[in-house]
C-alpha cells in the first residue's frame, strides 16, 4: 500500500468526520489551558511565598516562565536560550508531555475512526484515561531526543560569541541542520504515539516506531514529506517576504497577501490536515503491524450523528 492512498484515504476520513475533530481539539485546548495552569501554580506558588509582600510576584513569576518558553520557540532560538543553558529543556518538557498526551487522545479517536468509519468527539477524553503514564513519558522523551541535540549544537555556536548570538553567517547553515534533524527524527518519531496508543510503554513505543519506520521508510517519510510540504506551501512565502522584502513594521500589498495566505493555509491545517495527520499515520501504524482489517474499504463512509 502507498503512502498516497494512506493520506489520501485519511483526508476523506477527516472530511467526514471534521466536527468530532473540530469538538474534540477545541476541547483539548480547554484541557491544556487548565493542565498547564496546574503544572506552572508550584512555581508560582513558590515566587508568592519567597515575597508574599509583594503584589508584583505573582505577575513577574508568570512573565519570568512565559519569557522563558517564548525564548525556546522564537524566530532564533539557537542563539536565544540555547546559550543560556539546558533552561529551556526545562521549559519545554512540562509542555511536551501534556501535548503528547493530548495527542495520543487524538490518535485513539483516528484509531476508532480507521476501524469502525466513525467516532463522537466525546471519545477523545475517554482515551486520555488510557495509558496516560505512557504518553506523558512519550513527550519527556520527544523533548530529550529533538531538542537536546539542537540544544548542544546551539551552544557550541553561540559559544564563540560569549553566548549571545550565531557567529556571522552561520544562520542558513545552522537553519538547515536544524530542519533536517528535525525532519529526519520527527520521522522516525510519527509512529510513537500511535504505539502508545496501542497500550506500549513509553520506551517500548519509541522503540517500535524507529523499527516499524525503518522497515517502512518510504511509507512513512512520503506521508511526513506531504505533511511537511503544505505547512512550507502556507507559511514559506509569509517567512520569506517579511525578511527579505518588507520593512519591520510595515505592511505592504505583497505582504498582506502573504499574511492572507498563510490565514488561509492556517485555516486548512487545522481543520482537514492535521486530523489527515493523525489518521495517516494511525493508519499506517495499523496496516504495518497487521492490525488493520482486510475490510476496510479504501474510500471511508460516513459519520455518524454526533
């Protein structure tokens, strides 16, 4: 089976099915913002209590955190908080764990569509019941494996600059590395939530997803490929048009055009590609261990009532 047929068969999946999607992440973002709160509350607890006194504390805590994160997923994060230290790891982990494990409720959802044609939005929050521990772990060790070697090459660049930014003419070079090594192990990585979804530990699902892609490379990686080429379709030209032909703070014709392609193209991925991206590679997870059934028809039937 091609990779085609796989992300063709799950747009269709995901047309049908766009409102429990649209429920369900909305209902997911609910859940995070709330999650989030609740991971971040000790440390805010902690700047009240070192200066309960202080009506500022509790506002400048949250800054100091958001500040953090922000500088982690700027426009130059290499010579940001990578030359300030491993901080940023730390910043990123509590995130990356809660993504995962909304995600892998995502994927549960995809798993009952692919297999019995439909689903109810309400099922995304059964899923988060299941094998939490699993996917929270996914998350910590997303982080540990794309984000402590850029971390490094980061820091060793920003170094010859007494941390502060890229040598000169090291940002194309260091932008390419970083995309690549993104795209290569974020490949290696799209089967590893939908083994967790499976009931495999953590470890064991990361595991399966580096063997299953490395038996499987050019289904996987084809799919990635068109994944990754709509997001560089929708938001290349806003990225390049405002660096190199557009003044700071202005907004020409050209520009706004870009701004309205790249809303449009925001617009696309949320509600069609990225459910198309969970299916596809729920799917391929399912066909590549024997778990998907000869039955299933290649064109995905319809919903049911929601």
């Amino acid at each position: 089976m091609s990779f085609m047929e796989d992300v063709k068969v799950s747009f269709g999946f995901a047309k049908k099915n766009v409102l429990s999607f649209l429920l369900a992440i909305f209902g997911m973002l609910i859940l995070v913002t709330i999650v989030i709160f609740i991971v971040i509350s000790p440390l805010l607890l902690m700047a009240w209590l070192a200066n309960p006194t202080d009506p500022d504390a509790f506002g400048l805590a949250i800054s100091a955190y958001f500040q953090g994160l922000t500088g982690f997923m700027g426009s130059n994060p290499l010579a940001g908080l990578f030359g300030g230290g491993a901080i940023g790891l730390l910043f990123l982990i509590p995130f990356a764990a809660i993504g995962t494990w909304i995600f892998s409720a995502i994927y549960g959802m995809s798993n009952e569509i692919i297999l019995t044609g439909g689903t109810h939005a309400e099922s995304a929050f059964g899923y988060l019941r299941k094998n939490m521990l699993s996917s929270l772990g996914a998350g910590v060790l997303w982080s540990l494996v794309l984000f402590v070697p850029l971390w490094l090459i980061g820091l060793g660049a920003t170094a010859l600059t007494g941390f502060t930014s890229l040598p000169a003419g090291w940002g194309w070079p260091i932008g390419i590395l970083t995309f690549l090594y993104v795209y290569i192990i974020g490949g290696f990585l799209m089967l590893h939530l939908p083994a967790s979804t499976d009931g495999k530990s953590a470890l064991e699902s990361l595991k399966t997803s580096f063997r299953l892609t490395k038996e499987n490379l050019v289904r996987v990686f084809g799919a990635w490929t068109i994944f990754i080429a709509l997001i560089v379709i929708f938001f290349a030209p806003i990225a390049f048009y405002a660096v190199y032909f557009v003044a700071p703070g202005v907004i020409d014709l050209g520009f706004a055009i870009t701004i309205a392609w790249a809303a449009i193209g925001a617009f696309v991925l949320i509600l069609f590609a990225l459910p198309a991206l969970f299916l596809t590679f729920m799917r391929i997870y399912l066909s590549v261990t024997g778990k998907l059934g000869q039955q299933e028809s290649p064109a995905p039937p319809a919903s049911p009532d929601i």
